[in-house]
C-alpha cells in the first residue's frame, strides 16, 4: 500500500465524491421507501437515510476546514451517481432492501481498504463516514426471512445483487475516467496496480460475505 | 399554566405523535425537494431531513426507555399525518420552502408553549426535538430573495402560509377527536380554558413573526 501527503489535490475530490454519494444515498433510500409493504420498513429507510445525513455533515465540515464550498466540489459527481441509481432502479421491496444493504458498502469496501494509506485526518474522516450503523440489522432479518420462505425470490435477488455489484464497478469506472487527481490519488493509495488486483479481490469477497450474510450465497 | 404528573399515560402518546411527525417530516422534505431548480436547495432539504431523524432517534430512544415499541406508539398518528401532507402539497418551490419553514414550527410552538408543564424529563426531551436547526437559515435567505423579486408571488405565498396554518389547526383538531389521553395530557398542560386561549394567540403571534422573517407580512 502507498502513502499519500496531507496536500495531495485528489483529497478534497475524495471528500466532494463522499459528500455526494451521501446525498445520493439519502434521497435514494427515501425514494425506495415508497416501495416498503409496512411503516417498520419506512421507518428503518429513514433511519439509514438520517446516518447518511450524519455522514454528510462530516464531510461537509472537512470540506470546509480545507477552505472550500461543499456544493462545488460536489458538483462534477452528482451525473455519476444520478446514472449509478437510474440504472439500478428496484421494482420490489425486497430488491430495495437488497441495494440498501450492498449497494453502498461496495464504494465503502474500496475505500477502506486504501484508508490506511492516507494521512490519519483523512483516514479518520473516511473511516467515521463509511462506518456502517446498526440499523442495517432490520434489512438483514427482512431479506433473510424472504430469502427463507421463497426460493424463486432468492434465485432473483442473488441476480439482482450481482448486477449491483457490476453496475456500481462501471460507474466506478466512468469516475476515474473523468476525474485525474482522484485516480492520481486511488493509485497512489493503491501502491502499484499488482495491488489493485488484490483490492479488487478482497472487494469482491466482501461483497461475497455480504450476501452470504442476506442467504444469498 | 398546569403540571404534568410523571405518570401521565398522554406523555408515551405524545412521544409518539411527535416521532411520527419526525418521520413524516422527514418524507415530506425529501419529496418536496424534487422540486428543487438546484443542487444547493436539494442539499439543504436532505440536511434538514437529516436533523428530523436525529431528533426521530431522540424519541425512539425516549419510548424505548418507557419500556413501549415506537412502532406501535406511533401507529395511530400515521393517517392523521399523511392527511396534512396530502391537503398541503406545495405545487412550486417556494411553495416547498415556506411549507419546510411555517409547516413545522406551527406544531412546535404549541409544545413549546407548555413544555415547561411537564416533568423535567419529559420537557427536555420535547425541548431536544423540537429545536430549530440551524438549516433553516437556508430557506429563510431563498424565499427572501423571491419575495424581494416577485411581488405576485410574495402575494401568492402568504395565502399559501396562511392555508397550511389553517391545515395544521384542522388536523390538530381531528388528533384531539380522536386521542383522549394526549388530549388530557394537553389540557392538564395548559391550566385551564382561558389559558389555551392565551395559548392560540401566542402560536398565532409566532406564526406571524415567522412570515415577517419571510418577508410575507
């Protein structure tokens, strides 16, 4: 793994990535509660939205301890993301719950893994807003007692989590295109592209574990 | 104005109709911030949001520590909630920004007005929750602005805060119908007749301060 300087450009971009992917996430999760069958589902969504809400207000902080405005250096991120939850719009609760529960931790995976490469004020923001909250138990025990009593419903699911998976590493992709001091960054944390290719390895197990966790190995 | 025994049994339900307001606020502005024109008034619905389910957490916390499931205590709000919303929906943004800044404080005045009522417990939790953020500054600089600009639309927006006033009342009125042991706790709350008199007067003096802030006088 690399170590990247305290004045490294690609840092505020990190956080105006964070800090709109936050804002993403919130207004996803309260889209996608429409589609929950009961009020403990809505409540759960709009609690996971308010950790999000929390998270943002981290980054918002660290954004401007740097001197700069939070909705500038958000701005070249919010098309990326716009496309990331279009093309991944859910049809059901259960495959709401299912992109709740891994859509997010798949861009949280990648940056922890390289946290330890940055310096320890950036590590400990990263660390504080992709730390995961307790209320993604409820989705947890929902898509395993779905899981549990429906297998055509799980044959589904493990598609639909897959197709997260692959959508969330192109859009990944798209970003890294267009943004060069974040991608100087990222490989820079990275340390070299050998280690890239075990990033990716220890993402996918991950993600791997996640759906174990959901029954949908 | 009265005293509130620890025991009263209105104090679970009127934890309960506040973290179902919480909630409800909480989908209202995430909704309405799809009319937003731009990313800085969809950030600032999400932070406002954001504040709603930190105060949610407060009173979840608060039932809990009653020994009561939230879901169950707030239950009997729901429809009463979602009938406000739907009888107000803004149609245009500054619709959207008068209802986030007047709709909401209409009901936090009136339990402010008797928090001091309570037992201690009880009046910092109300106090807790119901504090104004800090992100309403947002909504308050944006609608001024239009005012300033647009007298027909000043015009049109003062009906508009007046109605959701009304609203607000209409559906107060259809809870205490319907919920005997908050209705007593509030009356206990109050003193007596007159003094809730005294009480709408106030709520009706702090309505119109906050429309002056609007520039809506």
């Amino acid at each position: 793994m690399g170590s990247v300087s305290s004045d490294h450009p690609g840092i505020i971009e990190l956080y105006g990535a964070l800090a709109c992917g936050e804002i993403a996430a919130f207004y996803r999760l309260a889209d996608e509660a429409r589609l929950a069958p009961h009020l403990h589902g809505r409540i759960a969504m709009a609690r996971m939205a308010g950790s999000e809400m929390r998270h943002y207000e981290l980054l918002h902080t660290a954004i401007r301890d740097l001197g700069r405005e939070p909705i500038e250096v958000m701005k070249p991120y919010v098309e990326v993301l716009d496309a990331y939850h279009q093309s991944t719009l859910p049809s059901t609760w259960p495959e709401a719950l299912v992109k709740a529960y891994i859509g997010d931790a798949i861009a949280a995976d990648f940056y922890l893994e390289i946290a330890s490469a940055f310096p320890d004020d950036v590590a400990n923001v990263v660390r504080g807003v992709l730390a995961e909250t307790h209320h993604s138990e409820f989705v947890k025990d929902e898509v395993r007692s779905i899981v549990e009593r429906d297998k055509k419903e799980a044959d589904r699911l493990r598609l639909w989590a897959r197709r997260l998976f692959g959508e969330a590493l192109t859009q990944a992709q798209h970003v890294l295109g267009q943004r060069d001091e974040l991608t100087e960054l990222l490989l820079t944390a990275s340390g070299d592209l050998n280690h890239i290719a075990t990033l990716f390895e220890s993402m996918q197990g991950k993600n791997d574990d996640r759906m174990k966790t959901l029954g949908l190995e």
